[in-house]
C-alpha cells in the first residue's frame, strides 16, 4: 500500500496566492493522486486492488507568528474549511483522512474559547514550534506522526 502524508497550503497564504487558486490546485492534486476513472492509466499503477493508496493530508496550523495577523488567520481558517470540503466532495474521499490542525498546536485553553478561530483568541503554543515560529520542532512533529500511527492503524486493523 501506499500512503501518502501532505501538508500544503500556508506558505502559499504567505506568499499572496488567492485561496481558489490554493484549492484549484490541490483539487487538481487529488484528483491526479486519486483519479476516479476507472479506466485511468494512474488508477491502475496507484489504485490496483493489491496497491490501495491512501492519503493523510494536515490541514493548516495556527503558528506564533500569526499571534497579531487577524487578516491571514482568518485566510487560514477559510482555507482549512476549503481543504476539508474538497476531500470531503472527491469520489474517492474514503481513502483520504484530513486532520484538521488549526488549533491542534494552540494552547489548551485558547483553542476553545468562543471565538477562537475566526475572534482571533486561538494562540500557537510555542512548546511545538522552532524559534522562527513557523515550523514545527521534534516535539511538533511527534504529535503529527502519533496521528499518521493512529490512522494507519485505524485504516489496517492492525
């Protein structure tokens, strides 16, 4: 089996892409991953019976620097609804599972305030990001792999 693991979406936020261009292309990368015909060359090299693919992808994440950038987290949380729409709307969603990481590495008590997401009072917890707060740090990246653990397990029964 092959399972891919993505994450994508916020350094294009950073750079000024539009988010229907962001979801543009990753709909076009699910459906190249994940064609639904099942007459596709694709189809058959990565979706065969005895090879059947499967995707975790991350959503996007509140990091520390948007701590004071009301403007991009709320673009971070538009695209994360749109990321969830397009696996949730794909024909074959079933072998994909989005992890919604918005406020996954956001305090404990930020994280589910009212008005968390779109009010701006969800903060980044430094504990899971490198000092550039951008990227995530060991500790970061072990509660990502934890995830990608459990929904393999979960996927193979094992």
């Amino acid at each position: 089996n092959n399972l891919f693991v993505c994450c994508a979406g916020e350094n294009d936020i950073g750079s000024g892409r539009s988010l229907d261009s962001i979801l543009e292309t990753f709909r076009a990368v699910l459906d190249d991953l994940f064609p639904a015909n099942d007459d596709s060359k694709k189809q058959q090299q990565l979706l065969s019976p005895s090879n059947e693919s499967k995707m975790i992808f991350f959503g996007p994440k509140f990091e520390p620097w948007l701590a004071d950038d009301n403007a991009s987290r709320k673009r971070y949380a538009k695209l994360n609804n749109g990321f969830q729409r397009a696996i949730h709307n794909h024909p074959m969603s079933d072998r994909m599972k989005y992890i919604d990481c918005l406020t996954l590495f956001c305090t404990k008590d930020s994280a589910t305030l009212p008005g968390a997401i779109y009010g701006g009072k969800a903060m980044a917890d430094n504990k899971y990001f490198d000092a550039d707060g951008l990227h995530l740090n060991d500790v970061g990246y072990g509660v990502w792999r934890r995830m990608v653990e459990e929904t393999f397990v979960d996927w193979n029964g094992e």
